[in-house]
C-alpha cells in the first residue's frame, strides 16, 4: 500500500510504501501510541506504519515517543478532523 500527503506548507507530494495502517481515529491518548508500539514491534527494520488518529495530543506523544525508541518520524499531516503519522520502525 502507498500513503502520504507531503506536509500542508510544502505543497509537494511524498509517497510511502506503507506496510501497515493503524486506525486509531476512535481512541484518545494514550492509546494511538500503544496501538503504534504494539503494532510495530512484529514488523522488520524499515517497515513504514501509518497511524491515523483524531487525537490531538498525538503529535506530541509521537514526538516523544519516536525519541524514546528510536523510530523515524516521516511525515505528520495535519487535518481539521485528523492526524495522519508515517513512522519508518528503526530497529
């Protein structure tokens, strides 16, 4: 599957090879992030995990999140009803 919408300010297109989607738009903090942790633990090194979530603490909590374990983060798109996060697994 591919993903990815490139960043709002920078109207250029980025793809990703997207090897699972996590759909968290009904979960609030702290659950996207464990959703994440446990999804991503299963798949190889430089497996890409697309997240979408409703969130808005979770920008923050990936960022976070992304420095405690090391995982990439490759894009957060911001919508008015969503957040949508591409997270490259580093290890």
């Amino acid at each position: 599957m591919y993903g990815g919408l490139g960043n709002s300010e920078n109207k250029s297109s980025v793809t990703y090879r997207v090897d699972r989607v996590i759909d968290a738009s009904n979960l609030m903090c702290p659950g996207p992030i464990l959703m994440l942790s446990t999804s991503i633990s299963d798949l190889p090194q430089g497996s890409v995990v697309m997240v979408i979530t409703r969130d808005p603490a979770f920008e923050e909590d990936l960022k976070s999140w992304s420095t405690y374990t090391g995982h990439e983060i490759l894009d957060i798109v911001k919508g008015s009803d969503r957040v949508i996060a591409y997270i490259r697994k580093a290890r």
